[in-house]
C-alpha cells in the first residue's frame, strides 16, 4: 500500500467521528501524492506524514459565563496547537455553534499550510468556543471573552501561539479577549491580532482576507489574459472576509451582484451597495434580508445555498466550509461561471472541488486564496515587536506582493510535479514542502 493510502486509513480509523477534517486531509495527502513519492523514502523514515496530521496539542476547557438573566451558562473553549515546525501557532479563534474538535482540526491542519505558503515564519493553530455572539448583548459577549481569556492566556505568548479573529471573533471580540489577557498578566504585548488601531493593530488587517483574495483573482485572471474589470462576480457570506472582497473587487471594476447570510442571500442586479450592507452587518448587526427593504430593485431570497444559481463570471465563496456541493458547483459551471477563489475555508465539498477541476476552471483553493488575513497578522505582529506602526499604503503593498508570490509559488509546484492548472495541488505541495523540511531538520519533536 503507498504511504499516502497508509496514513489516511489510519487517520480515517481514529478520527471517523470528525468527517470535516477526514475530509480536509484526504483533500491535502491526495494532491500531495506526486511529492510523496519522489521522497518516499526520506519522509516514510521521519514519519512526516504520521506527525503531520496529528496535532502538537489540543487543549479544551470549561468557559463559563453569566447571561444578563443571571443565569449561569458554559461552552466549550479550545485551542488546538497544530504544527510549530516554521514558527509560533497561528490561526484565528472561531465562535460559532457548529464548532466542535473535529472543525477546529481540520481548520488548523489547513492553516499550517497556508501559513507555509505566506512566506513567513508562522506555524498553524486555530481554536474557539460553540459560544454563539449572534443575539447576545455587548455585556455577554464580554463576559464571555473574559471567561474565556481566564483559562487561555496560560497557553498563548507573542513568541507562541498568536491567535487572532475568525467566524464571529471580530474587533469587538478582540478588545475584550486582549483587556482580559492585559489584566491577568499585566504584559502589554502581541499575544492576539486583529486589534483595534488604538491597541497595536495593524492597519489594513481588517480589509486583508477579502482584499487579498481579490488580488489573487487579479492575478490569476492575469495570467489568462483578463481582468477583473466588468466581470459579474458572485459572494457568498458578508462578514468580515465577503465585505472587503466585495470593497475591492468593485474598486477594480466588477460588479457584485450578490451577499449572503445564513438564512438567505440579495441579488442587486446595480451592484452590491456596501454602505447599505456595512451598516446592516457592521453596525446594526442585523440580517441581509434588510437589504432588500432598503435599496430598490434588490431582491431577497430564503435559503442561502440558491446564491450558487445566480449567473456570474467569478464565484467568491466568502461564508463557510461545505458551502458549495456537487449539485452548486454544476450549476455555477452550466451558468459559465469561469473562476472560483476561495475567501472561506474549504467552503467546495470535495465533490464540488474535483468538478471544478474537471471542468477546467481557474479554481483557487482557500490555502492560497485567503492567506491574505493571516499574512496580515504576522506583519502584525511584527509591528508589535518593533513598537511601531506601518502606513495603510505600506502593509496593503506587502499584501499584495504577498499574493502575487503566492500564485507564483501554487503555478510553479504544480508544474514542477506535472499538475499544470491545478492549484489545489500546487497549493498543498508548496506548502507541505516547506513544513516537511523544517520538520525533518529539527529531529524527531
Ligand atoms: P464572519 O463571522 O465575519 O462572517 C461569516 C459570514 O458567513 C456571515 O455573513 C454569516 O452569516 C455567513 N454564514 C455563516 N454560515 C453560513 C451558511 N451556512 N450559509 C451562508 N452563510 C453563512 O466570518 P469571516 O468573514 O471572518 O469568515 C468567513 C470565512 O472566511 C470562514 O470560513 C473563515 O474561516 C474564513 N477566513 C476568515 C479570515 C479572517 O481574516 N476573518 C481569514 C481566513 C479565512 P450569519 O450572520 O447568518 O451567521
């Protein structure tokens, strides 16, 4: 049996009970099959593979809070410190009520390799709560953090683990978890990011997932001889990553039709007007149906999956995992739908993925195309250390520079391993090199 089969039937055997990160490594050792076997030797030795997929530690913890009835309530934390072969964990804090060990694996498996992929000495981590902050009051939410915070400053450091924002861990999530961490410690260093501009944040972090996502597309649509101006682009989602994807995609010309939230999505055939959007989601807090009653012409549709039927040249899924399934991503490609980048983590099932490919789109997986946040948080950090602050123009061009190497990294392992075109194993393959070696020089840890 080839060692890639050998190590996912044992991964599959231990871990049956958390199908998103079977899935996530079944995605990632396929693709890196070529690279597996011209090295076969030398990483079945060092057991990279093995060590690879098993996560350094896993820590979770009671977090227990009070709600505004004063009724006591717990949720589960975790932080899950993934791979520190090329440098302290890193990866975001999701607060969700889907979240559970198997979603935080697979979410740290793939940020170690798209850490790898940004260039910078960051390693892979990622953690959360199923605490929900959707409907909660400003006091809960930081009751919450703080509760939170208590059990998990023991784990992190700016030289350690360095977590920062994801699904439902914004700036305000942010602020309190970080006054927390400040308080019990008494330290006043880079152990989050995503921090407000007051505190140590770096400019530009906020807009840095969607932006960088769409200067990948630029770079890929480049490389076909297009551009993004004038295409008809589809978004899913509209927090953080889908707003700033937007931002910039109509800044460069295009015409976003369409955003989401879990209950359903708006179709504004003008384009998305993102005030309207910035004020419903960022300040108000309220739902996408909004939309609707306040810009004529828009429509509003239940159920979020039906945004995948909208025509479009460019698909952004900027919501969730598994948001796009086989049966969503024929419907894209009959509706001649020509790229699709991910903003989301995993959002395509592997069914979805491989029909993409087949149909010979220029398809970005979400290690590559969303490496733009993280990025972002490393220059962070490296803000932090040197106690100074970048300008927006200064960190927004080494994000882009950033990107353009990354497309450059993704087309060339894909060539070199005979994949031309196919980012998904372009993407792993430069990641997964780079972490292996580090892996291999350090010994066996
Ligand atoms: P936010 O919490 O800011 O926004 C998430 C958005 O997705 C909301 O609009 C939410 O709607 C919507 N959503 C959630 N579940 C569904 C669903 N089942 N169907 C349709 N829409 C849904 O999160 P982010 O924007 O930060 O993150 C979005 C994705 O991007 C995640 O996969 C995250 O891991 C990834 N990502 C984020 C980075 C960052 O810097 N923030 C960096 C790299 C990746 P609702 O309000 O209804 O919940």
């Amino acid at each position: 049996m080839s060692y890639v089969d050998e190590v996912m039937e044992s991964v599959r055997r231990k871990y049956a009970a958390e199908p998103e990160f079977l899935q996530a490594v079944s995605e990632v050792l396929e693709s890196l099959r070529a690279v597996v076997e011209a090295n076969e030797e030398k990483y079945r030795k060092y057991g990279i593979l093995e060590r690879i997929v098993e996560p350094e530690r896993i820590i979770t913890f009671r977090v227990p809070w009070t709600d505004d009835n004063g009724k006591v309530q717990v949720n589960r934390g975790y932080r899950i410190e993934f791979n520190s072969a090329i440098g302290p964990y890193k990866g975001g804090l999701r607060f969700h009520p889907t979240v559970n060990q198997g979603i935080l694996k697979f979410l740290g498996f793939e940020q170690t390799f798209k850490n790898s992929l940004t260039g910078l000495p960051i390693g892979g981590g990622k953690g959360g709560s199923d605490f929900d902050p959707k409907g909660k009051s400003d006091r809960e939410v930081m009751a919450f953090c703080q509760s939170f915070m208590t059990e998990l400053y023991r784990h992190i450091g700016p030289d350690t683990d360095v977590p920062a924002g994801d699904m439902g861990v914004g700036g305000r999530e942010i602020g309190y978890l970080y006054g927390q961490y400040k308080r019990i410690t008494g330290r006043y260093e880079g152990v989050l990011t995503g921090k407000g501009l007051t505190y140590g944040g770096s400019l530009a972090r906020t807009e840095a997932t969607g932006f960088g996502l769409v200067y990948i597309v630029e770079e890929m649509l480049k490389h076909v001889g297009e551009k993004l101006e004038g295409k008809r682009v589809v978004v899913s989602g509209s927090g953080n990553v889908a707003i700033y994807a937007v931002k910039k995609a109509q800044e460069l010309g295009a015409k976003v039709v369409t955003m989401s939230d879990s209950n359903g999505y708006i179709v504004d055939e003008n384009g998305i007007d993102l005030d309207v959007i910035k004020d419903i989601k960022e300040v108000k807090r309220g739902r996408i149906k909004e939309y609707a009653d306040r810009v004529p012409g828009s429509v509003y549709h239940e159920g979020s999956k039906g945004v995948w039927g909208v025509k479009c040249d460019i698909a952004l899924p900027c919501a969730t995992q598994n948001e796009i399934d086989l049966e969503s991503a024929r419907k894209l490609v009959e509706n001649g739908c020509r790229t699709v980048a991910e903003g989301a983590n995993m959002p395509s099932t592997l069914e979805a993925a491989a029909c993409f490919l087949e149909n010979k789109l220029n398809y970005m997986p979400a290690k590559a195309a969303n490496a733009g946040g993280v990025a972002v948080s490393a220059l962070e950090m490296s803000q932090n250390s040197e106690r100074l602050s970048w300008s927006f123009e200064q960190v927004d061009g080494m994000l882009k520079d950033i990107m353009i190497n990354i497309y450059a990294m993704t087309s060339e392992a894909a060539k070199k391993y005979g994949h031309e075109g196919d980012f998904v194993v372009g993407a792993n393959i430069a990641g997964f090199e780079k972490v292996a070696e580090a892996m291999i020089a350090q010994g066996v840890c």
